[in-house]
C-alpha cells in the first residue's frame, strides 16, 4: 500500500502504529506530516516507515517525539526526587544520550587515552597501533576515542522527549552502551528502576534503538579531553 492510495492523515497513522508498536516511538503529528510531505507518494508505507525510523533515530527527540501520548512515555515530574529511594518507572520512556562516562577509568586514565589517539596511536589488547584516518574524518579504528570498546560500568546522562535530563548507571553491562557509542542514541526504558534520581540500567530494562545526533555528536568528540581536565582541575 502506498501514500497516493490514501488520504496523508491515513498513512501518517499507520506509520505512527508502527513505529509506536515496533519501536515505542510516538512522532508528533507536525512531524510526520512534514516528514511525509518530502515522501513521494507512491512510497509503500513499510518502506516509509523505515526511512521514518531513521530519521527519528537521528533526531533530538525533544523537537520530534510527541511527549503527550501518555504520561509513561516521560520521565516523572518528581524523577529527580532525592527522597524517594527506589520506584520503577511505567510504560516504555525513549531517552537519548547527551553524554557517557566510564566509570571504571580514572579521568587522567581517559585523558591519556585520547591523546595517544591525538598523536596517532590506538591499542588493540596491549599493543599500540596507529589510527589512521577516514575519508570522513573519523578514526578508522575505533570511534571510542581510544578508551576501548567495552570498559566498566558507564554513567549516561539521559534526556527524554519533554527535555527533562536524568542520571543513568549501568548495573551490569548492557549491549550497546560503552563509550563507542553515539551521542544522540537512542533507548527505550521499560520497567527500570529509579533510585533518589538516578535510573539503574540493567540488560532486562534498557534496549538500545541506535541514532546519532550528528551535531552533538561531533561537539562531545571534540570537546571531551577540556571536560574531563576540567573536571578534575586540570590544564591544558
């Protein structure tokens, strides 16, 4: 079935079932009307819904999600409650990632491992490598900066689509999340727990969606060594 056999406010209704069904996301009807008015219409609907995910995906979803669905698709208005020593939150809430830090390196630890990678150097285990640049900039090697795939325990900080940000911590590791991940990623948080403000991520509450915030992304990258001096006093 295609947009041109039937009226747009059909087709941007099947489309938002089916994301919201698949994926737990609710776009916003301003959204997807403008979405679909850069479609052509003979488009069969599963194959706008694709390209509907990716561009969601790659979106701040403060400017793109409708936040009014329910009120289980954000955060609490009292998440950052200290009082309130442990809940568990309700519905599915899509957050992205504004940052991430692991928790298992000291932050010299992290300083270091950026500037070997500034100087062209990686590791792979125990051996030093060069890092070699691709035709889009990035490092061919890793898009970790250097400080490994995996890692310990992360702490993220979360937005939801209503803006409202949140500390996360990773109870047990959790596919996907590590420091090669993409700022702007996305997660869907059902049924995880909340402890005086802090959300517990664990591999039964947390899925990973994907998504990149190309802008965001690229300023964390670029301003992570200053942050990380910053934080502990340091200069450059």
């Amino acid at each position: 079935m295609n947009v041109s056999n039937q009226p747009a406010a059909t087709a941007a209704t099947q489309i938002a079932n089916q994301l919201q069904t698949s994926k737990s996301l609710n776009p916003s009807q301003t959204w997807l009307t403008t979405f679909l008015s850069t479609q052509r219409p003979t488009t069969p609907i599963p194959a706008l819904t694709q390209s509907a995910l990716f561009r969601l995906l790659a979106s701040d979803i403060t400017q793109t999600l409708d936040p009014t669905t329910t009120p289980s698709t954000c955060f609490p208005a009292d998440i950052h409650n200290p009082e309130i020593k442990d809940r568990r939150l309700q519905g599915t809430i899509i957050v992205q990632v504004l940052d991430i830090e692991d928790m298992s390196r000291s932050r010299w630890e992290q300083i270091e491992a950026i500037e070997a990678l500034e100087r062209g150097e990686g590791t792979k285990g125990r051996e030093i490598i060069r890092v070699v640049q691709s035709e889009e900039g990035d490092d061919a090697y890793s898009g970790d900066l250097g400080l490994g795939m995996r890692g310990g325990s992360h702490k993220l900080q979360l937005q939801d689509a209503r803006g409202v940000r949140v500390y996360g911590i990773e109870l047990r590791n959790v596919v996907g999340l590590g420091l090669d991940m993409n700022i702007g990623c996305k997660l869907a948080l059902k049924g995880a727990s909340v402890a005086r403000g802090v959300v517990l991520l664990e591999p039964s509450a947390v899925t990973v969606l994907g998504g990149k915030i190309e802008d965001l992304h690229k300023k964390w990258r670029d301003t992570r060594k200053a942050q990380l001096r910053a934080a502990i006093g340091g200069r450059e």
